[in-house]
C-alpha cells in the first residue's frame, strides 16, 4: 500500500512529461491554462524525472505512459509538437517506469506514418496519442485512417481525447469535435485496433460507455476530469460489468497523482474492478506482461 492507502503498482496510462526541456517546446498559453484554467500545482518551471517519480511512488503509481503531444499543425497560432526524441530519453533513463506514447498530425501525411513506425520500431513507443481537436477533424477523419491502419500493423492501441475540449490558446479556439459516437465506425473499420478513448467522454459519457460496451477493441481512459466528479454511471461502469473496459489515468499535470488516487479509492469500489481499473487492464491492452 502506497502513503495514499493505495494499492501499490498502478499504472497511469497519459501523463505529461514535464521537464524543464519538454517544456522549452510549449507556447506561451501554457501557464494560463495549466495555472489558471485548471489549477494544476505544477510548477511552470518544470518538474525533473526524479521528483515525478517521487510524486508516483507516493501516490502508488509504478508506472506512467508518458505522450509526446502533436497539438494542431505546426505553424498555426498555439500550435507546438513535442519532439519524439524528448519522451524517448525519459523512458530510455528509466525503463519499465516510463513508456512513450507518439502523438500523430494527420496533417504529416507519409513523414508521420514513417515517423510513428520509427517511435514504435526504433524507441520503443508502446502506442499512439491523438488530439482531435486540435485539428478541427472529427476522429473518424479520412486523414486519420493511414494511421489507423499503421497502429494495426505495428500492433499498437491509439489514445485519443474524446468529449468537451477547452480553449486552450485563446488566438486558436476549437470546437469539441471528438464525440465518442465517432468512434463507432472506427472500430467497426478496424475491429484489431484497440481504441482508447480518454479524457471519460465528458459530457457525452454516456456515449463512451456505448461504444466501449459495444465494441471489444473500444476501452475508456479516465484522465483529466477529477475522480470526484465522475458521473455515477461512470463509477457504476468501472465497478461492475464494465470492469475490464476502463484504464487508469491522470493527464498530469492537470490532475496531480495523489490527488487523484485518493479520489479514485473515496469512490469505494470493488477489490477487484479496483485492480483492473489501476492496473490489469492497463497489462493487458497495451500487451505489457506483468
């Protein structure tokens, strides 16, 4: 058990890397939406590998999937990509406590297809990550099918941010394109691609359960929307017949991992789900082993 009174080991499938670094790749709309918008506790300053690893333990999170963003198209107003090569040094410091996640621009065209197969075939990159949103395409997008298909020729799952987004650069607000419906005809598409849809949907978690329900390669992330303000049929989801469905995540540093721990055991669920959900389900979908 963690200081938390966590079971130990949880894995956080979507976490920022924030060094300082990484953060030399951010615009400048960052600290008013991480300080502001979300009241995230993170220092604007950057946090080392070292101390984020501290703040897991305490929390009882062995393990983070760390995501290099590809956040609109580079160039655009608030637009930025966070290099490969930056989450890849972090996993390479500290392998089997950070895993990368290769952000995709559909945008890119054949340089992101070779770029992701590079991250998964040549760094070790577990999965794709995807921003709907930030390119004002739903996901179901013919311009996101190549990498679809790609993520089930490497054997990969893909992430993507489903439900409300926010306004993130104020010179570039976006719509919420990314309604968890969508993800139907995806699955359907490509019924061996394991579709992870984060961020719980919010406000159509409805939706997602559907999708998640309906589909065996459609799973739910729970990140970025603090745990105590989780819809009940959400909590009822992870706590009974959708306790294989849903995985574990904080979108740090929107959510600090302590915080959200603590949150996650206040909903009093089950030993079992409660297992899956930090921890199995994160093992078996990304074909981690134990």
């Amino acid at each position: 058990m963690s200081e938390t009174g966590a079971p130990a080991r949880a894995i956080d499938i979507v976490a920022g890397i924030w060094t300082q670094e990484a953060l030399a790749h951010r615009p400048g709309w960052q600290e008013e939406f991480f300080a502001g918008k979300m009241k995230s506790k993170a220092s604007m300053q950057g946090l080392p590998l070292e101390d984020m690893l501290a703040q897991m333990a305490e929390a009882g999170i062995e393990r983070a999937f760390l995501f290099a963003p590809k956040a609109g198209r580079k160039g655009l107003p608030g637009s930025f990509h966070l290099p490969y090569e930056v989450v890849a040094r972090a996993v390479e410091k500290y392998p089997g406590r950070f895993y990368g996640l290769a952000g995709i621009d559909p945008f890119e065209g054949m340089n992101g297809l070779r770029a992701l197969e590079d991250a998964v075939r040549n760094m070790g990159f577990i999965g794709a990550h995807l921003y709907p949103h930030w390119f004002d395409l739903p996901p179901d997008h013919a311009r996101y099918y190549p990498f679809y298909a790609k993520c089930c020729e490497l054997g990969v799952p893909i992430q993507m941010q489903v439900g409300q987004s926010m306004v993130y650069a104020k010179e570039q607000p976006m719509r919420s394109v990314g309604r968890p419906i969508l993800l139907d005809g995806i699955a359907c598409d490509f019924p061996e691609l394991k579709l992870i849809g984060i961020h719980v949907g919010i406000p159509w978690t409805d939706e997602m359960i559907a999708m998640a329900w309906k589909h065996a390669n459609v799973y739910i992330g729970s990140d970025a929307h603090s745990p105590k303000f989780w819809p009940q049929n959400f909590v009822n989801y992870i706590n009974t017949y959708g306790q294989d469905k849903v995985l574990f995540g904080t979108d740090f540093p929107v959510l600090g991992f302590a915080r959200t721990m603590d949150e996650v055991l206040a909903l009093g669920l089950r030993p079992e789900p409660l297992r899956k959900f930090l921890r199995d389900n994160a093992l078996r979908v990304y074909g981690l082993g134990q």
